[in-house]
C-alpha cells in the first residue's frame, strides 16, 4: 500500500514536470519508422515526426495500400479506418524489418449535420513490434475539396474546377453507371477535355462525372489534413506514460454530463476527458476547465 502511495505520488511529481518527456532519453530514439505508403505521405509524416521526436522516416512502398481499400471503389475497404491504419502500420514494419511502423487511412463523406458540407477524416497509427502496441490519432476536418460534377449542358465546368482548385488537385473522370477503373490523376487542362470527349462517344445519354481525386498525392488540401493528423500523432507518441514509460498517454475516451449553466443538469458535454497508456491499464480523468460554462442551449432541460 505504501509502494503504491509513494508511486503515485513520483507520477504526479514526474507528471508536474515540465520536462516530463525530456528527462531521459525516449524509448524511441535512434529508430527509424518505416510508412506504408504509395502517395507520396512522407511529405505529412516527415515534418512533425522530426519536430516533435527527433526522427528520421523511410517509406514502403512494397505494400500495395491500394489492395487493402481505394477511393474510387475498385476495392472495398475491409474493416474500420483504425484496423486499416493499423494493418498497413504493422505490414510497414513486418516488411522492413522495423520496430517502428506507419500506416494511415482516409474517409471522405457528407457531414453529419452541416447540409451540403462534406468532411474528411484521417486516422493515422503507430506499430511498435517490440512493445505489442499500436498507437491511434485521427483528425476530423471540414477542410476538403471532396466534391464531383455530372457534365450536362448546363453545368459549370470551369466553376467547378476553380471551386475544387484544378489542376494543382487532381481529377477523376468516367461515368457515372459505369463501374471503375477510371482515369485517375488527371492535372491538365487538354487531358481532361479529351477525356470528356472520349467519354463522350459512349455516353449514349449517361452522365459524364468528374470527381475529386482524393489519393494524398495529387490532394494538397488532404495532405494537409494528414499531416495534422500525424502531428497529433507525434505529440501522442512524445508523451510517455507516467506508470510503465511507454510512448503513446493520450485521450483513450471522453466523459459527458458537464453541467448546464442555467439549471445545473448534466449536458451532453464533454466534462472530462480519460487518459491512458497503450501499454498498461494506467488511466487518469482530467477535467475540462470550468472557464466556459456550458450554454443552456445545450441543455435538454433548459431547451428540450
Ligand atoms: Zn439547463
Ligand atoms: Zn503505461
């Protein structure tokens, strides 16, 4: 019992420090992450990867990301972003003989609430071989291009490719009914308007629809969003658990219930949010500061 008070109090010692993550040397330094990547994602892992830890990256492009889930519906995704992140993270590391591997996966869709708003979603992991751990981050942006047009006489083509800012984003183009491949990657101006009229001569009444490309590479807009993503993961995987050491305490789940400012009724606000270690069952709740009072229009009591 008293190891226990004495341990718990060296955490919160530890913890209160501000060079908590500095005094030592991290679990991870001298490797080498290997991401699984076929679009170029290095350019959203590198930066924060060597900002944030000190790392330097390789990538893999042995493995075929495609096989496992494509944007443009040759293949289904099988299973959960975060089981695809994670799958690509660990076959990352498994081919290059890594400790360390990375592995990301996307989602573009509708938003759930804004109507006519779409948001893109990007899950990034982190395997560690020797640990038995992977490590999550996911970023949820309305900061996306995803969009598509069905070419008719009254369409805007120039309008559209303005809005989802051709050429330096890539294109999709094929028709609508028919079933993928279609031409992918398209950049140029003369490449697309003789894919349009190629199309065209098939047609036979069906609509001509161009999509945004939404692979990283030829997608700045998402690349950013990515990168954002691998930022939080870094920071994550800089932070080591106050009990055992490993890489990786963060957010693992959030409390509802913060109190209603008018009537003092629990809200579907977040309240709290729970820490914890990948490696260990160490968890902390830490409160969301009081500063902001939670406004009655959240409240079902106060606005049913
Ligand atoms: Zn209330
Ligand atoms: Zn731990």
């Amino acid at each position: 019992m008293t190891q226990n008070v004495s341990k718990h109090a060296e955490c919160r010692a530890l913890r209160s420090s501000p060079f908590a993550n500095y005094s030592g040397i991290h679990p991870y330094s001298g490797c080498i992450p290997a991401l699984a990547t076929m679009h170029k994602k290095e350019r959203a892992f590198a930066p924060p990867f060597r900002r944030w830890l000190s790392l330097p990256l390789i990538t893999c492009d042995a493995i075929d990301t495609d096989a496992l889930g494509t944007f443009t519906g040759e293949i289904a995704r099988q299973g959960s972003m975060k089981d695809v992140a994670g799958h690509k993270a660990r076959l990352a590391s498994g081919i290059t003989g890594r400790r360390l591997g990375l592995g990301s996966e996307g989602s573009f869709g509708p938003h759930p609430y804004i109507p006519f708003a779409a948001v893109d979603q990007e899950m990034v992991a982190l395997y560690d071989r020797e640990l038995g751990i992977t490590i999550y981050e996911s970023v949820v942006s309305l900061r996306t291009n995803f969009l598509h047009l069905d070419i008719d006489k009254s369409s805007d083509l120039d309008a559209f490719l303005r809005c989802i800012g051709f050429p330096q984003h890539g294109i999709v183009i094929g028709i609508a009914d028919e079933p993928a491949p279609w031409t992918k990657g398209v950049q140029k101006r003369h490449e697309l308007d003789s894919a349009i009229s190629e199309l065209a001569k098939r047609a036979d009444g069906r609509a001509i629809r161009i999509t945004t490309d939404m692979r990283a590479h030829v997608n700045p807009t998402r690349m950013r969003v990515i990168r954002a993503a691998a930022a939080r993961l870094a920071r994550r995987v800089k932070s080591l658990c106050p009990s055992c050491g490993a890489p990786g305490f963060g957010i693992v789940d959030v409390q509802r219930g913060a109190p209603c400012s008018d009537c003092g009724e629990p809200t579907e606000r977040i309240a709290a949010t729970l820490l914890g270690c990948a490696c260990c069952p160490r968890r902390e709740l830490q409160p969301v500061r009081k500063s902001e009072p939670v406004d009655p229009k959240y409240c079902l009591v106060c606005n049913p």
